[in-house]
C-alpha cells in the first residue's frame, strides 16, 4: 500500500536527517534547500530564535526527497495530501504502527526514528553536544549559546557514521 510505503520512507527519512520530526519535514517549503543542505528552525522550539540546524543532505535522505519532491515543498505532503499535518501524522501514526508489527516492535512510532539515531551515535562514541546539536537542541551555556560557532562538519561525520553503521548491520 502506497501509505505504508510513504510511511517507511519518512521515519527513514528521519533517521537519515537526524531523527528531525515529520512536523517540520511536513513544512519545509524549498527555500530550506541550500546547496548540499537543509537548513531550518525547529517548529517546536522555533519561539526561541535558535540558531538554524544546518543538516548535510547525505545521499539516502536526498533519495527520498527526490523521490516525493513536491512544487512547493520539499517533499509534496501537504500538496498531495491536501490536509493538515495533523490529519497526516493520524495516517502516518497507524501505518507506522502497522510496520512495527509486521516486524515485531509493536510500539514503533516516529519517534523511534530520532531515539535510535541518538543511540547508536550514543553507541558508536558520537560526543554528547554533538548529539544534542543535531537533535536540535538549544544549548544550555552561555558560551555555546552566544561565543561558540558549532560547526556543522561535526553533525556531518557522525550522521555518516551512523547510517553506514545501520546500512552495514
């Protein structure tokens, strides 16, 4: 079913990009394509003006942006689907669900995308700022948060690390 299979796709997505959220991949409009990159402010934490995650499309995630590029949007969501990003992530939530059984992790959820990337950075000796930087958190001291430029090369390596790690299991 194509559901399933769009499913699939975004929680790969996901995790290729991070474990970034469907509510934000759901909105981004092109104009977060810079170069070799989407560059973005969290919807979550948008409120409080962070500096802009500046994620390296790697090759897997790029695939799949290729593959549902929609006129305005990255990927063509909200322009296929016509509907809310709340009615969508109510499609998304059962199908992923769906999968999990098929697959034994009833539980699976979105979410699992963003938690099993951060473990197996976790896992793999990814340090810890560097984790929190490509979740997207907002730094909690005072240097990071106004004399420290993150450099992004960081997030680079480790999401390398991490998908070659998964794709070679």
């Amino acid at each position: 079913e194509k559901l399933r299979e769009l499913a699939r796709d975004m929680f790969l997505l996901s995790f290729y990009l991070c474990g970034v959220n469907v509510n934000d991949i759901f909105s981004w409009r092109k104009d977060v394509l810079k170069k070799d990159r989407v560059v973005f402010v969290r919807k979550k934490i948008a409120h409080h003006e962070p500096d802009p995650i500046k994620l390296k499309l790697q090759p897997e995630a790029k695939a799949i942006i290729d593959k549902y590029a929609g006129e305005n949007y990255i990927v063509n969501l909200a322009e296929t689907y016509k509907t809310n990003y709340e009615t969508f992530n109510g499609y998304l939530k059962h199908r992923i669900k769906e999968i999990g059984k098929r697959i034994g992790y009833p539980e699976l959820s979105m979410y699992y995308a963003r938690y099993s990337w951060a473990t197996y950075a976790d896992q793999l000796g990814v340090d810890e700022k560097v984790i929190s930087k490509s979740l997207g958190h907002t730094d909690q001291s005072v240097a990071g948060r106004h004399y420290i430029s993150y450099d992004w090369k960081r997030t680079d390596e480790a999401n390398r690390k991490v998908i070659d790690y998964v794709l070679a299991q």
